[in-house]
C-alpha cells in the first residue's frame, strides 16, 4: 500500500511494471490507516488476502530483493 499523499495509482504501476513484479499493489486511503494503526509515512506492512498483517518493516531495512523475496513467498498464501 502507498500512503504517500504525492504518489498517484498511475506512478505505482509504472513502477510495479518496471521492477516486473507480479503482486498488488494499491494506495491508501485514510479509513485503511486509521484501520491498520499507520501513524506515519515510514510504515511498511504486508497484508494478506483476509486483511492481516503478515509482515512489517522499518523504514529503509528493506531492499529490493527483500521485498521481492517477501512478496515472491506470499503469492498464493
């Protein structure tokens, strides 16, 4: 999910499209913050298909390939 006010829906799927992954990915919008405890932009969360939380992670410990790694080993689940 982005939670960035300055990114639209089109950035993130140009960007989704040129990193090549396959996963969803979305905005926010307040009511999900609120919903997921987001209390500012440097929360990372994974959800699954039934709306938990699967996996967080502070902002900047993450990398490209541990993302696609996380994502890689969520599809499905």
């Amino acid at each position: 999910m982005g939670v960035d006010p300055s990114e639209e829906a089109k950035d993130i799927l140009s960007y989704k499209e040129a990193q090549g992954f396959t996963w969803p990915m979305t905005t926010a919008d307040v009511q999900m913050l609120k919903s997921y405890n987001v209390t500012r932009q440097a929360a990372h969360m994974t959800v699954d298909s039934n709306g938990v939380v699967v996996s967080g992670l502070r902002y900047g410990s993450e990398t490209a390939n541990s993302w696609r790694e996380l994502f890689e080993s969520l599809v499905g689940s």
